[in-house]
C-alpha cells in the first residue's frame, strides 16, 4: 500500500481541472453528477468539494490505484 493516497493539496479548482490533473478530472467527474459544484480540493486522500448550498461531499482518492491495477 502507498501513502501517496493519503496526501493533501492546497490547490482548489473552481473548475474541471485540466487534463493532465487525471485523478481531479475523474473525482470533479464523479462529484458533477450529484449537482454543481463551487470548489474542489484534495484533502488527506479525499477530494473534498463544496456544493453551492454549503453542503460538502467527497470521493476517495484511489484512482491511481486502479489505474496500476488495471495496467
């Protein structure tokens, strides 16, 4: 297992991130789907976002996980 899943940015994306941030663009992917999204960060290994009621909602960061997996 690597640490690397458990780490945390202070970058915040107010919008799809750009192609070659791949676990961003696949957590920003997945968080869209349950409504609009105003900020998006990762957080000890979670990609937090915060919707524009004040709700936070989050998906874990294992994306490059599988990726590994499927390769």
């Amino acid at each position: 297992m690597t640490y690397g899943v458990f780490r945390s940015s202070n970058k915040f994306y107010s919008s799809r991130p750009p192609a070659n941030c791949v676990s961003a663009r696949q957590a920003w992917d997945i968080l869209i789907q349950d409504g609009p999204i105003v900020s998006m960060r990762l957080l000890d290994g979670l990609w937090m976002c915060e919707r524009p009621n004040g709700d936070l909602d989050d998906v874990e960061n294992t994306f490059e996980l599988q990726r590994r997996k499927d390769a």
